[in-house]
C-alpha cells in the first residue's frame, strides 16, 4: 500500500558539463545583440561626424582667404565656427544620457562620460581658431594650425591623465597639461600685442579683439582646477551631484 505515496519529484533538466543551459543561451544573443547595435551605432556617428567635417571643409571657404578677409567676411565665419561649436555641444551633451560613453575610472567607483572629452576636442580648438581668424592678417598664419593644436594636446594630456592607474602619473600628465595651457595663454597674449602693434596685453586696452581673448582665457581658467577637485583628479570632491553639476555649470559660462 505505501509503494507509490511518496513519488521523488522531478528535477528541472540541467545542461550537461560543457553546454549552456537554455537561459543563458538567452542571455549570450542578447548580450552580443546589445553589443553589436552599440558598434553599429558608434561607426555611424563616427562616419557621419566625419562627412559632416569632410564637406564643411571641402565647401567652405579657405581658412587662409579668411583670415586676409575684410572684418565683416572673419565676423560672419567666426559666427558660423560658433555655430557648430554650440550644435556639436548640444549633441555630445544628450549623447551623455547614454550609457554607451561610460567608462569607469581607475581606482574608484566614478564613471567618466566619454563624450564630454571629446565634445571639448570638437569645440575648443573652433573657439581658438575663431580668435585666429579674428585677429586677420596682423596675426601669422601658423597660428591657424597652433593654436587649436594647443587647445587639443591639452584635452588629450588631461584624458589620459585621467586614465592613469596611479597618482604620480596622474599629476605629471596633468603638470604637463598646465604647461601647455601655460604656452597657449602666452601666445594668446602675443596676438593681442601683434593685433594692437604692442598698444594692448591681456591687461590693458579696449579692442573687441582683447575683450574676446580674454573672455576666453578667463572662462577656461577654472576648468583644471575643478578636474584636479574631481575624481577625474585627486578626488577632494566625491559627490557625484556636485561634480556633475559644476561640469556643466562650467561648460554654460
């Protein structure tokens, strides 16, 4: 009479040693599926970036005509540069929502946002060719090239120095970065002197041209000291809120 009361349960079926079980198929496709779409994504705007760069420059006007131009023809170019510099800013700031950008600091628990480095490589030299071609032909024509070279050499030294996997790296990439910074701030200078034929400096006089420069230099001031602050840097300041914030308060002014 008591054969068959107590049936042993059945077990749910296992994968055998070496195959994966049907959940963790599932959870392999979407996983690749997620990854590729992110690839897909990727080289799309890295393709289309670079069509919209390629057919800016092969359309436009020779930087080299500009800055010999009238000031009225330098004005209205300078405008155009400010343009993408604020389209290129609104985009990499809503590709921040994303999760496709974060990478993860060494030695801490913050995520860094990719895209606002690479948001300052796309505007920031624009902003100090701006000033080159604003100055004309009183300014040497190397400078066209320079200085924008300066303002991304800085951005490329404070990225990797984010990356280092120790503090005395660190700060030597970022030393290093703020020398840079240093030379740049010395030939801003020099072209208020060669635009005023030595009326002006950076402390003295009234042209549009000084009252740019100096706008400029004193807006990208505070950014090496907030990311020497943040955990980007030595890590004074953990609060992710506060960081954030102050980033873009930062990138507004």
């Amino acid at each position: 009479g008591m054969s068959g009361a107590n049936a042993p349960a059945t077990s749910p079926p296992t994968a055998s040693p070496g195959q994966l079980t049907p959940e963790q198929e599932t959870l392999l496709e979407q996983k690749a599926f997620d990854q590729g779409t992110k690839v897909a994504q990727i080289f799309s705007g890295i393709f289309f970036s670079g069509l919209a760069a390629w057919l800016t420059i092969t359309n436009g006007t020779k930087l080299a005509f500009v800055q010999r131009a009238a000031l009225e023809k330098r004005l209205t170019v300078c405008c155009f540069l400010n343009t993408y510099v604020g389209f290129f800013s609104a985009f990499f700031n809503f590709f921040q929502l994303t999760d496709v950008d974060n990478l993860l600091v060494p030695e801490g628990e913050f995520s860094l946002d990719m895209a606002r480095p690479i948001e300052w490589l796309m505007t920031c030299p624009l902003m100090q060719l701006s000033l080159v071609l604003m100055g004309g032909a009183k300014i040497p024509e190397y400078r066209r090239y320079l200085m924008p070279f300066f303002s991304a050499l800085i951005l490329c030294l404070g990225t990797a120095a984010t990356f280092m996997p120790n503090l005395p790296l660190k700060l030597t990439f970022y030393v290093v970065g703020c020398g840079v910074f240093g030379m740049m701030v010395y030939f801003n200078r020099q072209q208020v002197l060669e635009y005023s034929a030595g009326e002006e400096g950076l402390l003295i006089g009234d042209s549009e041209f000084r009252k740019a420069t100096l706008l400029l230099v004193a807006t990208w001031m505070p950014f090496p000291t907030w990311y020497l602050l943040s955990p980007e840097g030595i890590g004074a300041i953990d609060n992710v809120l506060l960081v954030q914030v102050g980033w873009a308060f930062l990138n507004i002014v």
